[in-house]
C-alpha cells in the first residue's frame, strides 16, 4: 500500500499519464498548488477574488467569472489561461503534459475523491492526500514477515528483505567466505583493514559465533568512532572554515565538535542525547556560565553543530542578509540531519510539493531564533567561550607578576655583569685612558662628542652586551642561564587560555520571530509561535512551544523541541537516522535521497525494513551500535557480493553485497596503515594543509583523514580528489566520481608513492631477504590474503623485469626495493585494495 | 568527426592519433568511452565523459570564454557615447546606484580615449583595443549585456550559475559536458588556465561542478609549470618503468573484474588510468607551446613582457580546444577590470595585457579553419557607469555597472562584424535588445547544440537546469 500511493505521487510529479480517473485530490490540486494556490489560496487576499483549493469554489469563480466548467475546458478560464501562457504570471508555466491532465479532468466532469467540506481554515492547510504520504504516516512497527527456516533469515532485517527477494524468484547469495567477512567489517566499522593477526584470529576461531564475537571487537575499537564520526560530519557540514568568500576565515576551535562527535560515536552515546546536546546543550548549562567543568565544556562544544554551515558574517557586505543565510543554511543541516525534508523550499512561500507552510518555516526558525538572535547577531570571532576558569585566571595574574618579578631579576642580573665585564676589560687599559673610554660608552650613542665615536668604534671589545658576556664570562653565563631555568619554570606554570566555539544562548532574550515576506529579511510580517513541522503531529494537533521555559535561564525552545523529536512517535526523524545508518553500512539509503524524503525524493526500496529499523532504535534506547549489530550480522549483510542473480542484477532487493568504493578518507587511511606509517594520534587542533611547490593542498602528517583540516575553499588534494565534501552547506550523500584525475593521483602523487616505499621497507624488514616471502608479505598487508595460484609468479617476474630494467637505466640504489616499492604501489592503488568486498 | 563537418578537421586529426597506447593493450576498454547509454526520462545523463549527441546539430563543438573579472569600462572600450563626452563633467539626470557611496559622484565623465570605426563593418571600438579592432569583422559586440545588479559576486554567480547571487550551483562549463561528454579521450573536457595573479574574484565557485559529481567540474591548469598536477612520473620512475607498473596493475585489476561482472564501475577505473596514461602524453603535449613556431609566438605576444603570459594561456587554449577538450575559460587574478581609481593608467594596463592575445585568438583560429566551429566569449561580469567616481581629475575611476555594458563573442555560428543592442544615450543602461546572462547562456548552449529547458540534472530528487525554469531566450539576431 505504501508503495503504491508514492509511486502514484511521483507519476503525477513527472507528468506522464496517470491512472484512467483522474481526480482533484490526488491529480489535480498539486499541480495547482506548485502554479496557482500561492495566489488563489494561500492567503486570505485572494487574487482576481478567485479560490482554487476546492472545485466548487472554481466552479464559483472570482472577478472574472466562473473558472471551471465541468465537462467543458473550453469554457474554462483555468484551463484556458493556462493554455495561452497568460497563468501563471511571471516565467515558470504549467508544463505542458499537466495541462493536458487538468484538460482531461476537466473533460470527465472534474470529480472529486469525496464530497468537498462546506467551509475551509484559511490557508492551504493539509489534505489527506499530503497526510497520506508514507514518510509522514505515523511510525508503527511492521510486523516481521514468516520465513521458513531454510531461507537464511537470521533476523527482522533478513526477513524483510527476503520477502521481496523471495517475491521476484531470487534468493540470498551465500554468505561470503570468513576472510572477505573480516576485511569487510573492518573497513566498514573503522576505515582500516584487518591486521594479519585479527584476521588469523578469525580464521582459527570456530565457534559459531566467531562473526558476531569478531563484529562485536570492531565495534569497541576506538577507529570505529573515527570513522563513523566521519559519516556524520558529512550531513552536519563540518568545517574548520567559515567559508566566507576567498578569506575563508579559519575556525581554531571547530575540532572541539569534531572531536566531541568522535567520543560520542565511539561510546555509543544515545542518539537521542547525542542530539540534545547538539541542539540544546548551552540550554543545560547555569548563566552566567562561570567555571566550565569538562563535562560542561562538551556540551558547549556539541552545540558547534548549529554553527558548522556557511558564514559570511565576518566578511562584511549587506550584514543582514548574511546573517539570514547563515540562519538558512544553519536549518538546512537541522533539517537534513532530523527531518529529512528540504525545509528550506518554505522559506519564501509555503513548499510546493510537500505540506510544509511558510508559517512552518518560520516557526521551526524561531525554536533557534533566540540562541542565534538575528537582531544581535554575533560575528564568528566573537562566539568563544573561554576554558579559563576563575581560579586559573587568579593563578595566571599571580605567575605573571612572579615571571614580571624574575625577569626583572634577570635582567639587573645581566646588567650587573655587563657592568663587571665592562670594568674588567677597561682596567686592561693605561690609567688615562680609562675616563674618556668610559665616558664615551656611558654615554648614549646620539650625544657622543666625534671623538667619543672614534673612541666606541676603535674598541670594539668594550661593546659588552648581554648576547657576548659569554665571550668574557663563563660563570655570567652560568648564573644566567639559572635565571633563565627559573624564568621558563614560572612561565610553565602559567594556565593556557583555549575556547570552545558554540551556539550559547543569552539569558532573557525573548526574540520575537515573524515570517518574513517573501523570505526576505527586511520584510517582516506575521509573528509565529515556535514549534515543529505541522505535518509532523497527527491531525488536528501540533506541537507548539507556547511558552518558554520558566525553570531554565533560556527560552528552553530547543530543549522542548528535541526532546519532541526523539519522543518515539516522531514520524521523520527515527526513519532518517535509521535510512543514514543503514546507508553507512550498504552505500545507499532505503531512502536513497537521505536528506529529502518528501515528494521531491526517492521512494523508499524498503519502506516496511526502514518503519521497523526506525521503531527499533527508538527502543533499543536509540543505540545506534545496536541497529549496526542487527544489521552487521543480517544475512543481507554477510551476503557474497560476488555472486549475481539475473532478476537482480542491478542488486536494488539486495541479492548480494554491493561492492563500494572506498570513501577518500579511508583510502588514505588504508594506505598508511598498509605502509605502517599511521599515527593514531587521536583528538585535537586541525591539522593543518599547506599548499605545496606544485600548489597542491596536503600535509606532511600521517595522522587519520578525520583529523586533518577541512577547508571549504581549501580541500586536502588526495581528499577531494576522492569526492570528500567540499564547499557546499553540506554533504548529504557522497558522490562517487571516477576520473583520470584519481588516477594520476594514484599513479604519480607523492602520497601514494611515499605510502609504497614505505610498504616496501615494511616488506622488507618482516619478509626478509627471500624474494617469494616478499611477495607474499606485499600481498598479505595489501590484499589481506595469501598470493591466489599464479599470482606471484606473475609478482615474482615483475620484479625480476624491474629490477633488471631498472639496472640498465642506471638506477642508483637499491634496484629490488625500487621494483618492490613500484610493486607495493600497484596494489595500493588496484581495485582491489579501492573497493570494499 | 563532428556530425557537421564532411573533411576531417585539424581537431580531429589531433584527436585520433599520437595516442601510442597500444603498447598498454588495453584497447578493448577504449570502447567504454564511446558507450555512453541513453539516460532515461527522469534520470541523469551516464555519469561519463564519453561524447553524447546534444538536442540538435550543434554550430560550435568548442568555447573559449575569456573572462574579463572585475568590469571592464563599455563606455571606453566598446560603446562609445558622444554624448557622454560632449556632457562630459555635467551632473548625470538619472537614477544611479553607487557601489562606493562613500566616493559618488553624478558627474558625467566621458571616455578620454577615442574610438574609430574598424573592417568594412565599420564596428566602433577604442583606442586602448587595437588589436581587437583588427578583427572588428570576426566579432559581435553586444552592447546591451544586463545583469541588473552592481555587485561582482552576483553578478558573477549569475553568468556561471544561472541564478544571480547563488553559490552551490554548476557552472555553465559543467552544463556543457555534462550534456555533451568530451571528445578528447585525452584530457579533461572542462579546463580553466588560472591566473599567475592568483584566484578570480569568488575563487573555486567561478569553475564549481555544484551539485553535479565532481566529474563535471572545471579542472585548473595551474598558471606555471607544472600546469597539471601529478602529471609528471615519480622521480625514478621512466617511462619504461611506469609502462611496466601500469601492465601489472592492468593484471592485477582484470583478476580482480572477473569476480565482480556487474560492477560497471570497476571497469571505468581501469579506464581511468588508460585516459591518466594518455594525459600524461598529450597534456604535456597540449601544453608546450614551444612547439608553436616563432611567428605564433608574435602573433600572441609571446615574445613582448607585457603580453606573454596572457599569450601563452591563449595560445594553449587554443591548443586544448584543437584536441577536443570542450571548454576552456580563462580566469584573471583578483579583479584588474575594476577600476574604481585612477582608470586612465589601469584600464590600458591591462588592456595592453590581454588585448593582442585575445585578438591573435581569433586571427589563429580562424587561419586554422577552426573558428566556425569554436565559440569564443569575451566579457566580464558588469561593466562600469557613465558617471565618475571621486573627483573628475587625473585619479578619476569609474564604479560598478550591471545595468548595461559590453561583451563580444565570435566564431561557432555567431555573425562576425556586428555589433547588436544599444545602452542609452550616456551608456548607463541597456535599453535596447537586451541581453541577460540567462539569454546568454541559452545562446551559447544552443550553438553548442543543447537545448537549454531540455538539458536537466536530478539531485536529491530535485529537477534542475542551469536556467533555473526562468524565461530565457537564444538571441537568433546575431547568428549566422
């Protein structure tokens, strides 16, 4: 049933012929509401007085006349005004192949689905059809279809899926074999392979649970909270930029969220706590703020989520506009991160394909309106809190008036001993001499007489300085150098100032948000209540957020609105976080366009499977390591991706495993590994990417990809070049481009070629001399297997041609490691190493 | 072969040989360029560069676009305004939206350089362009361009991306291979030769694929050696030596293929590298202008200091377009068009920068029976107002201008020796056949073979076109 209605809905979208009766309801009104209804009913002001949002009040007509007749187009003024081009005014029309439906209606009478209500609310409001929607269908979980036991099904998921398998003759493809299971979960989980050891482990161990045990290891690894993380960075357009124009201003401390995404995956922090913080954390926290605990301290650091978009705010120009595209693009990540519906198409008239209102909008908009308080909008530099907690502020005034003290000491020291150098050195000289030398170098270099400067400039050796007493005086240099160790000591003491950049609410600012005239800032109108999208509750209801919150210092909005979404009965958000997890783990979404789920997106290929995954998380507590559990060890999971069935053969029911192309980060990540180069450094400041001789972006650091600076205008060379997110808002679903570009990279970048000579001194190193034990070695680390038949032979000729070829070039160095080097290179950059199993 | 053209052209003869690719006997996987399978209604076009038949027989199967960031004065270089000079310091009666408040100025400020007519079109055009005179006949100045709005980045957004204002959009370069694919097997099918100056004005969003997989993003040739990155072999590595290294990776990845037949990705990544092979030797090929002769050289000012970078650029624009790639924009750094001050020293300096390479351009491509079939563009984003800014003195500049100014196109079915729309009487406005950016760009898809209204990209289940369901139209008047 679901299935039936959505496919209908985007039948009519695209304009080709629909079912034989065409009725208003589901045919004909949303056409009108994309062309005509913003005039003719959206607004109280009606144009030309004539209301399209029920068939008889077309046929009652306007200014003009009646607008419809049925049975008779040509009597028609819709239809016919449509046709001429004269409506809609201005330059988007009615597509041709909708009028022609509005024109068939017309012609069977116009009916209606049912009989049309005597009286409407003002405004477009919700029909049921728009109700009717399955992504806005309360969520209820599907019961889990029967499966006999000889059909693999080993959980809910399996049961799903096999359902529709089963419904088009196909069957599961076998389980992969253990190895390829491994390497499969390892890169899934933590963006590394296997190590020889975990998978030697895996292999010898036979216990039937040895895959779950083995899925559970990976989970508890800290590289899964790295890589995962990554995955949400993307829909929360995480940047270390403002990406304001050409500037591109830096954000020192945009890594304080990063990390706090990576601790709060990795410990399996509730997602519904996760996004509380992220949403509301400053809301949880005493004003003033006063000393930051370091549990306070991640709260505010989560709240980075509401300033990780776009901002041009520092880069001047029209101040207002800025900041209200900075407020869009800020909602446009909420939106896709929980809703999975383009809010942003309301923001100057109300959506025209899914029931969102501009009122919505706007509504939505002032759940944060008061924390980003447009009218006192401050500039990104301007958004730190500082770490620096009382008490440390009372020790840094008190270490600096000590290191004022000690340096003070030092330099009487100094001065001291300069002036014991000084008499030391004068007292070589004749008695007579002695006053007019010293006379001359006391006094200051501009008043000497012409024949005190001959007197300086002829003895050089009573220049004394601080930076030469070491020339005269080992024991000055002693006594110094402890006043030194004592200065460093006090300055060692003195408490660093750090920030954390977020979104904090100002106590008492009541913002007052009104729906702007056709989007436009400088143009209020009508105030709106905060609360959520009014598609979102039942009918007839709606959560608003009537009054802030007496208990708490803010307004409290975003707290109530988050806690609204993660109730359990929320319809948008549970689908969208299960869709994006499940899209983690297979490459694609069940809905494949995970940050539009309206009419504007795809159909869901599993809609049943993604009703129950969303029911499931909310009660498993909303663990998002549980739904990955469930769905690491479905039989869909653990499929072979080898094996393709005809009826499925572009694999959309899941008949095998999708073979996926590593993501950018993973591949970089892959290749250190692989070259025993990796630096698990974990946390901290970005690192940052320099612009190289050849003008490339990169760094010289061996660091995870995740840790590395993400620069809107900048982006990390190897990265981009491998589809890691770039300048836009934000990454709903990567793109997956292969370019001669890549291949360059791969064949000739200093990366990839540093990464293979470093493999190839690892090979070396735990192979030793034997060249048949290299091979093997080189395809163990890189492949994570044994050499197939025939395969190192065919290595072991390579290297011999190399090396040989590589002697009569003149190579200077080693000719078999440079042939290994070139031969780790290959299998760093084949298709095999590229593509997960 | 173009489907218009009976003898094979220069371009074409350049595209299919040299290749020397045979040794890598990976033929077989060529053919998966030219499979380029319909797209379906409702779907994207295969995300490839293979060639594809665009809505019609196209005029031009090339464009080079010159752009000319930051404004350059119309009213000093290609429209002139008697009237303007004969008002020249009187206070302007109309409405003027000033940029730099700060420095307005309602003074009328007529061009202190004189205009000639040039070719039996007798097509007036300044002083400061004398070698863009000398092609008056091969060029159609549009003197009624309007984007409506003074700003650059706007206005800038609104040539490339279609809506003014708008970042996160493809560009119109992506529009054209994405519809078209490439016919260089060669070399990337959307090249932008950046300046030595550093960025454009607006940076990476002037060449930005938007919401279009990176494929169809504009690749930038850096401004010096090496131009393409990672074009160059490992230090260490010979040719022999990377021969044999892409020989067993070829292996390595064909074992791998057979266990995944249906994963059509797996063979484009082989192809991938048979194209990064290839590039590696036309690129460098493309890209050596020393194999020009010395008389190229002169004729694109290689051999003056004033003109040789801009030279070079264009001649190897020339170059890349003669091998197939599709579209090639050229980008300067910052804004040297935008001459608020002082304009009587900044407007000939880099005039003198740009105006013989882009003149030699045409003279080139037409010796070469080539500019029938390669659309050049000439223009910046605004032009600049009638109107001082600061004092009417040595320092005098002029402000932004998006109301009306001046482009020229020719070549690739654009009728030479005209000159089409008209400003008003002081060159402030456009008021006569007016031209926006949209109609340009439908103008330019047309004679490319592209359909504007027809050409669409589905992202996020989201239907869209470069001219964003507005009314556009092709500007049929100055086609041939």
């Amino acid at each position: 049933m679901l299935m039936v209605l959505t496919i209908a809905g985007l039948t009519m979208l695209q304009g080709t012929p629909a079912a034989p009766s065409l009725m208003f309801e589901t045919d004909i009104r949303p056409i009108l509401k994309v062309y005509c209804l913003d005039c003719h009913g959206a607004d109280d002001k009606l144009s030309g007085n004539l209301d399209l949002r029920l068939v008889r009040l077309a046929i009652k007509g306007g200014k003009h006349g009646p607008a419809l007749k049925q049975g008779d187009p040509s009597a028609s003024s819709m239809v016919e005004r449509m046709k001429s081009g004269e409506m809609p005014p201005g330059e988007k029309k009615v597509p041709e192949a909708q009028v022609v439906l509005i024109d068939r209606w017309i012609k069977a009478g116009a009916p209606t689905r049912r009989a049309e209500p005597d009286r409407l609310d003002s405004g477009l409001g919700i029909t049921a059809e728009e109700r009717n929607y399955w992504f806005f269908q309360p969520l209820v979980r599907p019961a889990v279809p029967m499966a006999a036991s000889k059909d693999r099904v080993r959980s809910p998921i399996d049961a799903f899926v096999f359902q529709r398998l089963k419904s088009q003759g196909v069957d599961f493809a076998p389980d992969a074999d253990k190895r390829t299971l491994i390497v499969r979960v390892a890169l899934d989980l933590t963006g590394l392979p296997p190590s020889e050891k975990e998978i030697q482990a895996f292999l010898a161990d036979s216990g039937n649970d040895s895959y779950e045990k083995m899925v559970d290891r990976y989970l508890a690894s800290p590289a899964y909270g790295e890589r995962w993380a990554r995955h949400w960075l993307d829909v929360f357009g995480y940047s270390d930029s403002d990406g304001d124009g050409t500037a591109d201003t830096q954000r020192p401390y945009a890594f304080r969220f990063r990390d706090y995404v990576i601790r709060s995956v990795e410990s399996d922090k509730p997602l519904d706590r996760m996004f509380l913080e992220m949403v509301a954390g400053d809301e949880l926290l005493p004003r003033p703020l006063g000393d930051l605990s370091p549990a306070q301290v991640e709260l505010l650091a989560a709240t980075g989520f509401l300033r990780m978009g776009p901002d041009s705010t520092a880069a001047g120009g029209e101040a207002v506009l800025n900041a209200d595209q900075a407020i869009a693009d800020s909602l446009k990540i909420i939106s896709a991160s929980l809703l999975g519906v383009s809010v942003g198409c309301a923001q100057c008239h109300d959506h025209k394909y899914d029931p969102i209102s501009h009122a919505d909008y706007f509504r939505l908009r002032a759940v944060f309106n008061p924390a980003w308080n447009p009218s006192g909008w401050k500039a990104p530099g301007a958004r730190v809190v500082s770490l620096m907690t009382q008490q440390q502020r009372q020790e840094r005034t008190k270490v600096e008036a000590e290191e004022r003290e000690a340096s003070m000491r030092r330099e009487a020291k100094a001065q001291e001993w300069i002036g014991r150098v000084f008499e030391q050195e004068i007292g070589k000289f004749p008695e007579p001499q002695r006053v007019p030398l010293r006379d001359a170098f006391k006094t200051v270099a501009e008043k000497r007489t012409p024949e005190q400067k001959k007197l300086v400039d002829d003895n050089p050796k009573l220049a004394i300085s601080a930076g030469v007493l070491y020339q005269y005086s080992p024991q000055a240099v002693e006594e110094l150098k402890k006043l030194d160790d004592s200065l460093a000591a006090i300055r060692s003491r003195k408490p660093v100032e750090s920030f954390v950049a977020g979104l904090v609410e100002d106590a008492g600012v009541t913002f007052q948000t009104k729906i702007h005239y056709r989007g436009d800032p400088r143009q209020p109108t009508k105030p709106v209540v905060p609360g959520d999208l009014t598609i979102a509750s039942p009918d007839g209801s709606r959560f608003d957020i009537s009054d802030d919150d007496p208990t708490i210092p803010t307004t409290g909005r975003r707290l109530a609105w988050v806690r609204h979404l993660f109730k359990g009965s929320h319809p948008l958000t549970g689908r969208v976080l299960a869709n994006r997890l499940w899209m983690g783990h297979f490459g694609r979404g069940i809905v494949d366009t995970p940050a539009e789920f309206g009419k504007l997106g795809l159909a869901p290929s599993h809609p049943e499977l993604l009703d129950w995954m969303a029911c499931q998380l909310a009660s498993s507590g909303w663990s998002a390591k549980s739904l990955h559990r469930m769905i690491l060890n479905s039989t869909v999971y653990r499929q072979s991706s080898k094996i393709v069935q005809a009826a499925d053969r572009s694999n959309n029911l899941y008949s095998r495993f999708p073979v996926k192309r590593l993501e950018a980060e993973v591949i970089r990540d892959r290749m250190l590994s692989v070259s025993g180069q990796l630096d698990a450094t974990r946390f901290g400041p970005a690192v940052v990417t320099a612009e190289d001789a050849a003008g490339l972006l990169n760094s010289n650091s061996n660091r995870r990809a995740i840790y590395l600076e993400v620069r809107r205008s900048r982006p990390e060379t190897m990265l981009s070049s491998f589809d890691a997110p770039g300048a836009a808002v934000n990454c709903d679903r990567r793109s997956q481009a292969t370019s001669a570009m890549q291949a360059l990279v791969l064949m000739n970048g200093d990366f990839v070629r540093n990464q293979s000579a470093a493999m190839a001194k690892r090979v070396i190193t735990e192979a030793g001399a034997d060249p048949s034990i290299r091979i093997s070695k080189a395809i163990e680390l890189g492949f994570c297997r044994p050499p197939f038949a025939g395969e190192a032979g065919m290595l072991m000729q390579f290297m011999a041609d190399q090396s040989a070829l590589l002697k009569t070039e003149g190579f200077k160095g080693d000719v078999n490691e440079a042939g290994l080097t070139n031969l780790c290179q290959q299998i760093l950059t084949s298709n095999e190493f590229l593509y997960a199993p | 072969m173009h489907p218009n053209s009976i003898v094979p052209s220069r371009r074409d003869l350049l595209c299919q040989t040299g290749f020397g690719v045979g040794a890598m006997g990976l033929a077989s996987l060529l053919s998966q360029d030219s499979v380029a399978a319909p797209s379906k209604p409702g779907e994207n076009l295969p995300l490839s560069l293979s060639p594809r038949a665009g809505h019609h027989a196209p005029r031009a199967t090339a464009m080079i676009s010159l752009f000319m960031h930051g404004g350059p004065s119309h009213v000093d270089l290609l429209d002139p305004k008697p009237n303007l000079s004969k008002f020249s310091g009187t206070d302007y009666q109309g409405d003027v939206h000033f940029s730099f408040v700060n420095r307005a100025s309602k003074k009328l400020f007529g061009t202190p350089w004189k205009f000639s007519k040039h070719g039996r079109s007798g097509t007036e055009i300044s002083e400061l362009l004398p070698y863009t005179a000398r092609v008056a006949d091969d060029i159609c100045v549009i003197r009624s361009m309007q984007t409506g709005h003074n700003g650059h980045e706007v206005s800038i957004r609104y040539f490339h991306g279609g809506i003014a204002g708008v970042t996160g959009r493809p560009t119109l370069g992506s529009w054209m291979v994405y519809g078209l694919g490439s016919e260089s097997r060669d070399l990337p099918a959307y090249l932008v030769l950046s300046d030595p100056g550093g960025h454009p004005v607006d940076g990476t969003h002037n060449w930005s694929s938007g919401f279009m997989p990176s494929l169809y993003q504009g690749t930038v040739l850096r401004p010096k050696e090496p131009r393409i990155p990672f074009l160059d072999r490992p230090t260490g590595v010979s040719v022999a030596v990377q021969r044999r290294n892409l020989g067993l990776l070829a292996e390595l990845n064909k074992r791998h293929a057979t266990e995944y037949s249906a994963e059509p990705d797996l063979n484009s990544r082989i192809a991938s590298y048979e194209l990064a092979a290839r590039m590696q030797l036309s690129a460098s090929d493309a890209l050596d202008v020393s194999r020009e002769t010395a008389e190229v050289h002169r004729l694109y000012g290689l051999d003056n200091d004033a003109t040789r970078e801009y030279g070079t650029r264009c001649l190897i624009a020339r170059r890349l377009v003669e091998r197939g790639v599709r579209f090639v924009q050229m980008f300067l750094g910052g804004q040297p068009w935008d001459n608020h001050t002082t304009i009587k020293d900044g407007l000939p300096a880099i005039c003198r920068r740009t105006d013989q390479p882009a003149a030699a351009l045409i003279t080139d491509l037409k010796r070469l029976g080539m500019l029938d079939t390669t659309l050049v563009h000439w223009g910046g984003e605004i032009g600049r107002l009638p109107v001082c800014e600061g004092a009417l003195d040595a320092n005098a500049g002029r402000d932004h201008n998006g109301q009306g100014f001046s482009i020229w196109m020719a070549g690739g079915g654009i009728k030479g020796g005209m000159t089409y729309g008209n400003t008003d009487d002081v060159g402030h406005r456009a008021v006569d056949n007016v031209v926006n950016p949209n109609d340009f760009q439908a103008t330019v898809l047309h004679l490319m073979g592209i359909n504007h209204e027809r050409l669409e990209f589905h992202a996020n289940g989201r239907v869209s076109r470069l001219i964003d369901g507005k009314k556009a139209r092709v500007v049929q008047e100055i086609l041939c």
